[in-house]
C-alpha cells in the first residue's frame, strides 16, 4: 500500500485498530487453483504482500525476476538455507524454493499480511517456526478429471510433466488435514470469496490485533 492509500485509509476511519500481520498460505497440487486464487487477492487486496521465493529453476515465458521468484544459482541457494536466510525451503520437482526471511517479518511488523504461494512441506516449516503468525488454506480440485484438464488448459508442462504432476497430487493431497481451512475449488469465484472471508475473519482475531488494549482504555477513559 502507498503512502498516500495508507492516509486516505486513516481519513476513512481514523479509529483503525494497530494490528499485526499474518501470514497466509494457499497450498494445493498443481493445478487445483492456488495461483490463480493468489492473483485474484494481490489484485483485490492492497494490503496483501506477495512473498517473492528464492528458486533454482529456470524462468518460464513471462515470468520476470523480482516478480515471479529470485531465480537463483544452486550454490547461492545452500548458502541462504546454511546461513538461516530462508524462513522455510523445500525441493519440489528437482529445483529448490525458499522464503527469505527479512521481507516477511518486516512486513508483518508493519501490520501487513503476506500471501505465500508454497507447498505442504514449506507450510510445515512455517508452522514450526511461527504457528501464531500463520494461517494455512488447502485448494482442492472438484475431482481427478477436473485437475487434469486444468494441467492441459495451462500450457506450460508438456505430457510427461503432466503425469508426473497427476501422480504426485495423491500424496499432496493427504496434507489436507494439516491445514487450517480446506476449499474445494469447483468455481473460482466462490473459492475466491472463501478466501477472502477467511482471511477477513483471522484479521479481526483479537491477538492479532495489537492496538486493541490501547484503544479500549480510550474508549474507557472518556466514559
């Protein structure tokens, strides 16, 4: 959010509550609709802050550095993961990603929410280094058919990537009761609406919200 959105906010409702950040996590076998989801929310939400991984892999057709990911040698990479640069990292698919740890926590610091676009095996870690800061939704597909032709649709793997993908979903997917909340996305719009109730919900979240002590005793004082 710019500094200028920032006080027009304030204008709006000079009472805003001082709250801290959170981190928020859609994860789901590929294809399924977390990606999507997740770009839906940075459009809609300007409060919501991407966190750009560290990767290995090379760019896809589009992607840009910075934006997508840091694309990032190997050796670079095992010195972040050696030097408890990353908050959380995982191999998927032979190529390694990882969230660096500064931009999250400043961002949260700040009162701002960061949206994390990860695996169940990154999700695990952020659990064990931040379970209060951490709010994890799973993405499920309609059915086996349905995730398919999403794979198909995309464009970006070729056939043999594709089964590979369809054969890895099945183990992804038994991670779904590890998470906080579960979606089944058979309509993008009503998933994308799931998504942001629940993220409105874990905002108001009286622990979250920093400043409420602060702002009760002022409403008390002038009772």
């Amino acid at each position: 959010m710019t500094r200028e959105a920032r006080n027009t906010e304030k204008k709006k409702n000079p009472k805003t509550i001082a709250r801290r950040g959170l981190m928020f996590v859609l994860s789901s076998p590929s294809g399924a609709g977390k990606t999507t989801l997740s770009r839906l929310l940075l459009r809609a939400d300007p409060n919501v802050a991407l966190s750009v991984s560290v990767t290995t892999r090379a760019k896809r057709r589009g992607e840009i550095n910075g934006r997508d990911y840091h694309f990032i040698d190997l050796a670079r990479f095992q010195m972040m993961v050696k030097s408890g640069e990353l908050l959380e990292w995982a191999e998927v698919f032979g190529h390694c990603y990882g969230t660096p740890r500064r931009p999250v926590e400043r961002a949260l610091r700040a009162g701002r929410d960061v949206l994390f676009d990860i695996d169940w095996q990154g999700t695990q870690q952020l659990r064990e280094k931040a379970r209060d800061d951490l709010v994890s939704v799973f993405i499920l597909p309609p059915t086996a058919k349905e995730l398919e032709r999403r794979l198909h649709t995309r464009a970006q793997d070729s056939h043999d990537i594709i089964r590979t993908r369809m054969a890895k979903a099945a183990g992804e997917m038994s991670h779904w009761p590890e998470y906080d909340y579960v979606i089944v996305n058979s309509d993008i719009d009503l998933a994308f609406a799931e998504v942001r109730a629940i993220l409105a919900a874990e905002r108001l979240k009286r622990e979250r919200q920093i400043g409420l002590s602060t702002f009760v005793r002022g409403l008390q004082a002038k009772l």
